[in-house]
C-alpha cells in the first residue's frame, strides 16, 4: 500500500483503503500534528496557511471515528462562505465515494440562498455528518429540525474570517445548544485578538499547532514593479501582455476598487471574472463555475472574496494593490505554487509599500524589482537600494566623526573645521561604496 506513512495513525482499514485511493502518500505537516490529537479526542487549534491539506486533516480522523450504526448527528463542520462548505461537503462527498459508503455514511449540506423548506423536509432523518454555514445550520436547530446535541466532535474552519464576517456570534449560539463536552476543532490562518475570548470559553487546554515554514513555497517568485504615478489598468495591460498565465487573480483592497478595475480592464479588451461580498450567491455561483470551465485567464477579487476558495491551476497572482498587513499578502500568493508547481507574485507598488515590502523580507521573502519595457521584463536595481544607501551614508557619518581629531585647544572656528574634517572623510567612505557597488 502506498499510505504507509498514515499507518502509523491506527485509522480504520477502510479509511486506509481511501487514502491509498486519493492518492496521498505521506501526511502534511498540519495533517501530522492535527489527525492523532483528534481520533485521541482532543481538542485542537490548527493554524496553516492555505493549500496546507488543512480540509483533510480533520475529516481523515472523523471519518475514521464515524459510528455506522448510530443514526444520530456525530459531527459537524462550518464555514463562513457558501462556497467554502460546498468545497467542504465536495471532499467528504467524495472521501465517503472512495470508502464505498455513499449507503451507509450520511452527510447533508445546509447553506445560506437555498430553499429552508426543503432544508427541513431533508431532516426527516438526522444525517451523520453535516456541513454548512452557522446562519442556516442555526435557523434548522431553532426549527428543532436539526438536533446537534448527540454530535462529538464539532469543526471551526477558517475561524478569523468567520469573525471578520460576525458569523462567530451564531458559531457561540450553535454551540450553547450542544453537549458541551464537544470536541472542537478551529482552524484559521491567524488568530487575532478579538477571537481570543471565544477559545477561551469553549477551549479547555487545546493543543494548539502552528505550521509556520516558508511565507511561501520555495518554488515561488515574487516580482515589484514601481508604479511611479502610472495607472493600475494600463500596468495590468503591459503585464498581460508578457506572461501567459493559466489562471492569474489580480487583488485589489474592497469591492468599489475591484468594480472599478474589472470594468477597465473589461474596456481596454482583457476578459476579466469578478469576486467581490458585493456579489449576489446567484452571481457569485456563476463566476465561480466559469473559473473551473476556463472561460477566463484573470480574476479581479478582493481578499475576503477569495478566501477559504480552492481555484485550481492559478499560476499567477498580480497584487494590483498590496494588502495593509503581512497575513493578507501570504494568504494571496498561497493561491499560487500549489502542490510543488511554480507561481509568480507580481506586485505593483508605491512609496508607502515600503514598510510591507521591507517587513516581509525580514521574514525571509526575497523581491525582485523589475519594469516592463517594450513587451519584455526589465530587471531594475534593487528596490531597497535606496533605503540601503541611506543606512550606508549614516552608517558612514557616524564613521567619519569617529575619525575627526579631536583639538588638544580649543580655538574660535573649530567646530566648523571639524565638520569640514567629517565630510572630506565621509566624501571618502561613500565613494568606495559606490565602487563596491558597480
């Protein structure tokens, strides 16, 4: 069998059987810490990045926990976003397809947009496992149609955008209704503040892991490109213009940016998709199925838009307007070099990028400034070599005072002479690091 590495786990034979059929053949970094902590019953909080295997990290060990013959709830999993659980309810779909029990294992799917009626007409037997968002799996347990009480085990995905949206306040009403000896388990990129209260009080004692490793994948490139007063169109347009991506997601900061830039590509003849929480589930339905049909190469989207959803083959992202903070840039080229293939990060930038562009270096992300010339990549110099030339001619004045003779007497006019003394030295430092530099 190929799974040998998930053996060590003790997971049902059937589970095994659907792993090797999946295709996996050793566990991610968060699926190792998270899959023995939850068949131990403990509860958890996961932090990764996306595209980590976060999805399958919790449904492996639930699934190998599932008893058939108990007819009741036993686990469920939300999500802040439509598309998210479906992307959820897809996999268990598809998990339970693989274990050959679509007979025997029952999973049912509640949204927000859908018919509540016919929600309810569903539960006439309670599914096994279910999936969903916090308003509608609320709504069905106010309408006693849903009784989540018997479940174990009871999933948090994507847990600060859960709060960025204010679903949080219905995720605390769910669980108020359940056993409180509940196993939770929240997953999320960053754990801000404001969701700390909220683990305090349903979290006893979790385990807590952080996949941290590389800001981004190694097989990634991440590109500056100056904007100098140029218009955001016009710079996507040359951009186009020399890279052929299979899918690209260019990101903006908020809905009226995204509208704005879309309808101006739109003109100037780029076919674009359009993501924004401006958009009605009908539409956003629509664009998400022509992304998978490929019926376009560029999707204009803002950050909450495109989070927790899973666009296959996006070889490209272009930050038309880079994010505030450093979470957001990750959680935006993390769309890209999944799964060992290589990505590029294409950002245009002002003066006021800097601190970010500078932070994140820190932390290990190498930038390459380049500008677009004549329908080719132009490597410029480095984008922080003017930041480094300051540090270097303070760094050289400090030297040069140091170096200054300090007079035995004091004369009238010395101090004047020691700065003349100063700048003929630093004069001096700074031209040999212009040399070194050349």
């Amino acid at each position: 069998m190929k799974n040998h590495h998930f053996k060590q786990y003790a997971l049902q034979p059937i589970i095994n059987e659907a792993i090797d059929k999946l295709g996996f053949t050793k566990p991610t970094a968060i699926q190792e810490k998270v899959i023995p902590a939850v068949l131990r019953g403990e509860s958890v909080i996961g932090q990764s990045h996306t595209g980590s295997g976060k999805t399958h990290s919790y449904l492996i060990p639930l699934f190998s926990k599932l008893k058939e013959e108990d007819q009741n709830a036993q686990f469920v999993v939300t999500a802040p976003t439509r598309e998210l659980a479906i992307q959820i309810y897809e996999e268990a779909r598809h998990f339970i397809k693989l274990a050959g029990k679509e007979n025997d294992w029952h999973t049912k799917l509640f949204i927000g947009g859908t018919d509540k009626k016919r929600s309810i007409e569903k539960l006439k037997t309670q599914p096994q496992i279910i999936i969903g968002t916090p308003g509608r799996i609320l709504d069905l347990m106010e309408e006693q149609a849903l009784d989540l009480y018997p479940a174990t085990s009871f999933v948090v995905d994507e847990a600060d955008l859960m709060l960025d949206l204010g679903f949080i306040k219905e995720v605390d009403q769910i669980l108020a209704r359940m056993n409180q000896d509940v196993q939770l388990l929240v997953f999320s990129a960053t754990i801000p503040e404001r969701l700390q209260p909220f683990l305090k009080k349903y979290l006893d004692n979790p385990k807590h892991f952080e996949i941290g490793g590389h800001l981004s994948p190694e097989t990634m490139e991440h590109r500056l490109i100056p904007m100098r007063h140029r218009d955001e169109a016009e710079l996507i347009m040359k951009i186009a213009g020399v890279i052929q991506p299979y899918m690209a997601i260019i990101f903006v900061n908020g809905k009226d940016a995204a509208n704005r830039l879309a309808a101006e590509l739109t003109d100037k003849g780029l076919e674009v998709g359009l993501l924004h929480g401006g958009l009605t589930p009908r539409e956003r339905k629509r664009v998400l199925r022509d992304i998978q049909e490929l019926r376009f190469q560029y999707l204009v989207a803002t950050d909450l838009a495109a989070r927790g959803i899973d666009i296959k083959g996006v070889s490209h992202v272009i930050n038309a307007q880079l994010p505030k903070e450093e979470p957001f840039y990750v959680h935006r080229v993390g769309r890209t070099a999944r799964a060992g293939l290589e990505g590029t990060a294409i950002n245009l930038y002002h003066d006021y990028d800097l601190e970010l562009i500078q932070k994140l270096d820190k932390k290990g992300l190498e930038f390459t400034n380049y500008d677009i010339s004549n329908g080719e990549w132009k490597e410029l110099k480095p984008w922080n070599e003017r930041v480094t030339r300051k540090k270097t001619e303070s760094d050289n004045e400090n030297q040069a005072w140091k170096q200054v003779r300090k007079p035995k007497k004091v004369k009238p006019g010395y101090k004047r002479k020691m700065k003349y003394e100063k700048d003929k030295i630093k004069k001096k430092l700074d031209r040999k690091d212009r040399f070194k530099r050349k």
